[in-house]
C-alpha cells in the first residue's frame, strides 16, 4: 500500500509541472488501482413458451467483457448519432434507419455466438455491421456513398455486408425465408453453424415469415427466428397493429423466449441458450427483444407524433442499455467512472475520423455501376438506363 501511494504521490507531483501529463496520471492512477476480475448479477427471468428449461436469471460479467461491451455499444450509439448529423447537413441522403437505443440487442447477440455463426437483418442495420467486424468508417463511407464504403458506395443505409452477415434488407420481412435458406445450407453441409434471422414488430405480421416457420419447423433448421420488439412499426404501435403481441408465441409450434432486450447480458445469456438449443438439432427457436428506439422510424420520421416526449425520455431514463453497463460495471468495481469517460474521448475520436474520411472520400465512378452483380464471374456487360447504354461488370 505504501509503494501504491509513493507511486501515486510521485505521479501527481509530476503532472503539476508539467504540462498535459495529467491524462498520464490519471492512467497511471488506474492501473495501481485493484479492480474486480468479473461479478455475478441478477438478469430478467424470460418468459417461455413450450419449453422446460429457459435461460438462466444470473449471469457472469467479467471487467474484460464489461469494457468491451461498453466500447461497443458507445460506438454504434455515437455512429448513429453522427449518421443523423450528416443526414440533416444533406450529406447522407435516401433511407435511413437508426439504431440508438438497441444496442443491447446487437452487442449481447453477437455476444452470444459465433464469428462462423450468420447473420441476417432488415434495414436498420448499421449496429450490426459493426458487431459483425467492419470499421465505423466504411460504415460511414457507405452511408455518404463513397468508394471506401463496404459495398463500395453503392448500397447505402439498408444494404450493408461483412463476412457471414447478409445485410440489410429493404423489402419488410423478406430477410426471413433468406436467413431460413442460410440455415438450411448450414445444416446440408454439416456445420456446427446457426443463423440468427431478425425482423421487426413491424414485419411480425407478414405471411411469408409464417411460411417459413412451418418449413424451418419441418426441417428442423439451425435458426433462431428474432423480432425485435421496439413497441412501433414505423408510427403505428403494436397494440394498434397485432392482435396478439406476444411476439414470441408467433411460433405456435416453434418455442420461444421473450428477453429484455435492454440488457446486454440479458440478450447474451438468451442467445447462449438458444444457439445451444438449435445447435443440438432440435431445431428452430423464436426469440422476442423488447427493446426501444430513440430515433423515429426513418429520417422522416419525428418520431413524436404517435409517442410523447416524455416516453422517450422515461426510457432514457430508466432502461437505457449503456447507462445500465455503466451503472453495474461502476457500482461492482470493474471500472471507474475516470476509466469509462476515457473511452468516450476515445470513441469521439474514432467517430470523428471515420466521418472525415466518409466525406473526403471520392464517389464511385459511373463506370464501376454495373460491378460486383455476381462473385467469381467473368467480365459481361450490363445494359443501362436504355438499350444503348453499356456498363461492363467485373466481379
């Protein structure tokens, strides 16, 4: 203890002459502290249906998960943030579907399975781009449609793919039967590999995901079916929209949870168990998210015209999934409060450089239009806007 304080004194002595050592001491002041390697919490029982066993109601966080979670979650919160500040300068154009608010939901599922695992989504997307391992800026550069952008400027907000992630769909509730096909391959060729297909509360109520729950259901495909409850489909909440919003009951002979989908380890534990379940070839589980956005349904949208401010700001309040972190990590000692705020600076950082590189970068050139249609395909060309308009297309 005495070494610790010498060390201490030595340090606070030396950042008062001279300048800009502070940020060092405050490190330094960090690692002499003792954190705890990890600590047990109490999580929201999941409601079930037609299974005998369910999630378990404690999980295990440990300070390297904690820290990594939070540095997640804060940057897809702080990518979508600066996304809306780049809509509104007009740089970003066409749809756009923010994710503020979720990022529980796609920071604890990726948490939960594999990097080999799969995963397919609608269009609000951009938080799970990032969780499936692209940089902020590519996501960024795609979304000004820039060269540098994952789909090379060409795909926008709602088209956006990384290794085993299949976008960003445009089209409500046609990502589903796509992510039972995944699973199908998965299971034809043998893999240990499960696909996680998302829709929202919105989409719930399409035909074609009822389709593909009988045959996934026949099959016994590797898939968890996942809607992601955040209470309105565009601005029609689900009470107005669905006779039944027990979401995870859809299934009727498919079984399904129901999970805070506020809480990062509550989705994570979840998803443990369900990968585990389809994993064991009993085949399909749905998995209901109550979750929340903070933006409206698209850039269009205020948001407050069918919801009140006051809402928002009680959930904000309440329920938001990184002050939750936050709060826990604090309160049972895996970080200090010093050590989480560097981590914004950091990401503010990041943030701010991936958006000037999203809006230097150069457009693609007219010329690369009709590229990357197939993959490993010899050069062909493709007819434009009229016949006597030609792109040629190169994989």
């Amino acid at each position: 203890m005495r070494k610790m304080l010498a060390v201490v004194s030595r340090v606070l002595t030396g950042a008062s002459q001279k300048p800009g050592a502070a940020s060092e001491a405050g490190r330094v002041l960090l690692a002499a502290r003792n954190f705890a390697n990890d600590a047990s919490f109490d999580i929201k029982k999941c409601d079930v249906h037609r299974l005998e066993d369910e999630p378990p109601t404690t999980a295990v966080l440990t300070r390297e998960e904690g820290l990594k979670y939070y540095k997640i979650m804060q940057t897809v919160r702080r990518m979508e943030l600066k996304a809306d500040q780049l809509y509104k300068q007009k740089i970003i154009r066409g749809f756009c579907h923010l994710y503020d608010g979720q990022e529980a939901c796609c920071v604890g599922l990726e948490a939960g399975i594999n990097p080999t695992d799969h995963v397919i989504t609608a269009y609000r997307a951009h938080g799970f781009t990032y969780t499936r391992g692209l940089p902020v800026r590519e996501i960024l550069a795609e979304l000004t449609g820039r060269r540098g952008g994952c789909a090379k400027g060409k795909g926008g907000s709602m088209h956006m793919y990384a290794k085993n992630f299949y976008g960003g769909n445009g089209i409500v509730g046609a990502q589903v039967p796509l992510g039972a096909g995944i699973a199908l391959a998965c299971k034809y060729n043998e893999k240990d590999e499960i696909c996680l297909t998302l829709y929202g509360d919105g989409a719930a109520n399409q035909g074609q995901i009822f389709e593909t729950y009988n045959m996934a259901a026949l099959w016994k495909l590797p898939c968890i079916f996942i809607c992601e409850n955040n209470r309105y489909g565009m601005g029609t909440s689900v009470e107005r929209a669905a006779a039944s919003t027990d979401y995870y009951k859809r299934g009727d002979f498919i079984p399904g949870i129901r999970v805070d989908g506020m809480d990062v380890l509550c989705v994570r534990e979840a998803t443990k168990f369900a990968a585990a379940y389809c994993r064991s070839g009993k085949g399909p589980m749905l998995m209901e998210l109550q979750t929340y956005r903070y933006h409206g349904h698209s850039m269009s949208d205020p948001g407050v015209s069918y919801r009140t401010r006051e809402e928002i700001q009680e959930v904000r309040s309440k329920s938001d999934p990184i002050m939750l972190l936050k709060d826990r990590m604090v309160n049972n000692n895996l970080a200090s409060i010093e050590e989480l705020k560097e981590i914004d600076v950091e990401v503010r950082k990041e943030i701010e450089d991936a958006a000037q590189f999203a809006t230097a970068d150069p457009e693609p050139p007219l010329e690369e239009l009709g590229n990357h249609i197939y993959c490993r395909e010899p050069p062909f060309e493709v007819r434009g806007a009229n016949q006597w308009i030609k792109y040629k297309s190169v994989s």
